[in-house]
C-alpha cells in the first residue's frame, strides 16, 4: 500500500505554526514510507476566509522545506486541491445520506436553536439539537414556529453510536457522544466534517494526522465513512502546542503562535524543523540535536507522546545557534543579507559592496548571535551612513561624555599616525596608548570606544571591527564622541 497523507489548513489568516507542526510530521511518515504529501485547502468557511492567507500558507511551508507533492498550485491526479472548488463534489454523497436515512434536513433557525440551547442549559440538561424538524416534511415543519426557508442538512447520530476508535499515537480513544451534526449549512456549502471526510476518501487518503481538537470529531467521520460504505483511514491525534504555562498556543496571546514570526526574528528553517519534531517526539538514541532526514529513517508513532509539548523558546534559541555555527561564513551571510536590507541599511555603500563587507564581518559574529536578525544590532554600525549613525543613549550615557573624553583623546592621537589600518596594529597601538600609557584596565579603556565606533556597548570584537569600519570612518567616529 502507498501511503498518502495530508495537511489540511484553513486559510484563516496568516498561518498558525500548528500547520508546520502537522505538515513536519505527516511529511516524516509519508518520505519514510515513500508515499504521497497532499497539501489541501479547507476554505469553505466563508465567513473566515483571509484573501491572502493562502500564499502565505505555500510560502512559509517551502521556507521550512516541508514540501508537498500535490496540491493547489501543483495540481495532481487527486485535484481541485481547494475546497471550494470541489463544491459539486459532496452533492451526490449528501443526497446518498438522505436517501438511506442517515441525514435529515432542518429548517430550524438560528433564534429557535439559540433558545432552544439556552432552554437546555437553564434546566441543565445536555444541549443538542431536539430533532424538531425529524421525520417532518418542509410543509409540515413549516407550520411550527423558528422556521426557516433554507434548511441545513444534519447526522442522524444513531443511539448506539460506537464512540472509541483506536488512534496510532494514543492507542484506544473513546470520545463523548456527538450531537446531530449539521454537514450541509444553510449557504449550501458542505461543513468541515462532511468536506474532510469526502476529501479524504476520494483523494485516497490513508492515514489522517491532525490536531487532538479533532479526536471528539473522529466517531462522526468515522459514521460518515461506514455509511458511504467507504474504508476508513488510519487516525493520528497529534498532541496541542503549549505555552509555558500549559495554556493552548493561540496567535492572540503568542506571537510565536504564527509561522511567520520564526522567519522575521531570524530562525533558520532547519533549526525550527529541529525544534518543533522535538515537540512530543524522541529520537531513540535521545539526541536533540537531528536532522530532518534523520528523524524520517528513525520514524515511528509510538514514539510521539501525546502529553501537550512545551513551546520552550530558550530551546529553539539554543538549536538556532548551534545551527547558525554550523553554516559556511558565506551561507550565513546570504542568509543575514535580507534582515540588513528589510533594516534599510544595504542602500549605502551598493549591494556588491554590502555584500562584501558582510562577508568578510560575518565570522565576528557567527559565534555571538542566536538570531539571523541579531546582524542588524551587531553589524549595522558598519552600514548605516555615517550621516544616520547614532550612539545608543544608555551607551553614550554609560561610555561617553567626561569620563571617556581622556580616553578618546588618546586614542585618536595613538591611532592618527598609524601606517597601517590592520586589527593586530590598532589593538597595539591602543594597548600602550591606553592600558600602559593611561593605566587604565582594558575594559574601562576600551568601552568608550566600542560605544563611539558601533554606538553600542555590546559589539563584536573592537578591533577587528575597527578594520572593517576602515580609518576615516573609525577616526571620524572618534573625533565626533570627544568633543
Ligand atoms: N481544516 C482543519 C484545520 O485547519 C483540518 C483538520 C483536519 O486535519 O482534519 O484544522
């Protein structure tokens, strides 16, 4: 059997890092096994729909290098890929439901539902829909009151519903009683639970693996499946996402809760593949530290624990570093390249110099940064234009003013008459200036200057940096901090 999986977003706004979490897993499986990844759109939910949402969702996925094999932009024998475009699809499958008495239509409107819900609860009975409109033809039902004109189409959920299924990560499930679900809306497009399950079944979906807000769902897919006379899938109930303090990670309180986060602070894509496997996933060896192809050959369910992972960000900054050291200085600095130009800070010197320049700073800080972002802070004195540079106030506060006034003095007469603008030549030439000639300790000595030529206290390695920089601008830099 070739196994064929999905992912199945809702384009509802930018896209929710639970997408890449689904896509990483299903993706594991389908590549160990050598089966198909499908990439669906679920956009029948009109009222949520996002314009954009979808680019975003293609664009955030291959910058993570979870990539599908058929889908909306790439077609495939299994297509449309969008939902909405398979409207006419689910008609015939609706009409089967009715016909053999496993669906019925209501004409029940919103008001009478509400009423009928607030009813249930104010005598604390379980809510769910009465079955007003069962058994009643339109005319009969159009008598009584709460009538609407277009009905919905709803489960007959049988009394002896089977409510356990077993589930490859968690084993035996039993999920509590589902009420007549409604899987045709008033608007005529299929609900969620009809749309999955047809989808699934024609696009020979062999395994489902979702979120584990789904598992109460599953017994009325899994009625669905049994009453079209379908085989039904695998179902893997992946665990929720948590914040540290346990609470399910939503993009109204976590702003790590939206994909495109990770991208603007400066995460590498591996890095944050590393990360989110290691959300419930163990390696068998224990190792934290994996590649994506290494957890495809070591795949398996059973090794998921469905206890909700911690979103622990110190973690994805630690593997963010430890994969930033380990890219090539010119990777790196391609990479950085984007965070200098999005800073503005790449117009002056031209692109080809920039490029250069990076070059040749990056190994003074591919040691010293999490982020691919942190370039900005760190490398940006040598970018900005000597015009729009500026000392950080709590720096100039901290380095400047009297008490560095000596010290800079000094410097500048040490370093003016300097042939050659080389880091072990400068660091000399400050050395006796400063340390022997002043007295001073080298970290008093030098914060001034650090402050004065990268206007901050926190910098790569001062002399190097001073190279980099090149004496006009160093000296000028030193020349405008001391007066
Ligand atoms: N559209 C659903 C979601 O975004 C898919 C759930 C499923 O995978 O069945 O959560």
């Amino acid at each position: 059997m070739t196994v064929r999986l999905r992912v199945a977003p809702s384009p509802t706004g930018d896209p929710h890092v639970g997408t890449a979490y689904m896509s990483l897993f299903n993706l594991a499986f389908v590549r160990q096994q050598g089966g198909q990844f499908i990439l669906r759109i679920e956009d029948t939910d009109r009222a949520r729909y996002v314009e954009d949402s979808e680019r975003q969702i293609f664009e955030t996925l291959r910058w993570l290098g979870l990539e599908w094999d058929e889908g909306p932009d790439k077609g495939g024998p299994f297509g449309p890929y969008r939902q909405s475009e398979r409207l006419d699809t689910y008609a015939p499958f609706v009409k089967q439901l009715l016909e053999s008495g496993h669906a019925y239509y209501c004409w029940c409107s919103p008001e009478r539902l509400a009423a009928m819900r607030e009813e249930q609860q104010r005598a604390k009975r379980p809510t769910g829909y009465d079955r007003l409109c069962y058994g009643k033809t339109r005319e009969e039902r159009a008598l009584l009151p709460g009538f609407a004109e277009t009905p919905v189409v709803r489960m007959l959920i049988p009394d002896d519903v089977s409510l356990t299924f077993t589930d490859l990560i968690r084993g035996e499930l039993s999920a509590p009683r589902p009420d007549d679900q409604v899987i045709v809306k008033g608007d005529g497009f299929p609900t969620y639970h009809l749309a999955v399950v047809v989808d699934d079944h024609l696009m020979g979906i062999t395994h489902v693996v979702r979120g584990e807000e789904w598992i109460s769902s599953t017994p009325k897919h899994l009625l669905l499946y049994d009453w079209l006379g379908w085989e039904r899938p695998a179902f893997a109930h992946m665990p929720l996402l948590r914040n540290t303090d346990r609470s399910k990670i939503s993009k109204r309180k976590n702003p790590a809760a939206r994909l495109l986060w990770f991208r603007e602070q400066g995460y590498l894509p591996e890095a944050l593949r590393n990360f989110l496997a290691l959300m419930g996933y163990s390696m068998p060896d224990g190792e934290e530290v994996f590649s994506f192809e290494e957890m495809v050959a070591a795949f398996d369910w059973s090794r998921v624990n469905p206890v909700g992972p911690v979103f622990d960000l110190t973690k994805l900054d630690w593997l963010n570093g430890h994969y930033i050291r380990t890219l090539t200085s010119s990777d790196l600095a391609s990479r950085m390249l984007p965070y200098l130009q999005e800073a503005g800070m790449v117009a002056d010197p031209p692109l080809s110099e920039a490029k250069a320049l990076l070059a040749a700073a990056t190994p003074l800080v591919q040691e010293r940064i999490a982020l691919l972002s942190e370039v900005v802070p760190m490398l940006g004195f040598l970018f900005v234009s000597d015009d729009a540079f500026a000392v950080e106030p709590e720096a100039a506060a901290k380095a400047l003013g009297e008490p560095g006034r000596p010290v800079l003095v000094a410097a500048l007469a040490a370093l003016e008459p300097l042939s050659e603008w080389r880091a072990d030549a400068i660091k000399e030439a400050l050395e006796v200036a400063l340390v022997g000639g002043l007295g001073l300790k080298p970290r008093l000595a030098f914060t001034p200057l650090r402050v004065a030529v990268t206007g901050r206290t926190i910098s790569p390695p001062l002399f190097e940096s001073m190279e980099l920089l090149g004496r006009e601008r160093s000296l000028k830099r030193l020349r405008a901090a001391s007066t």
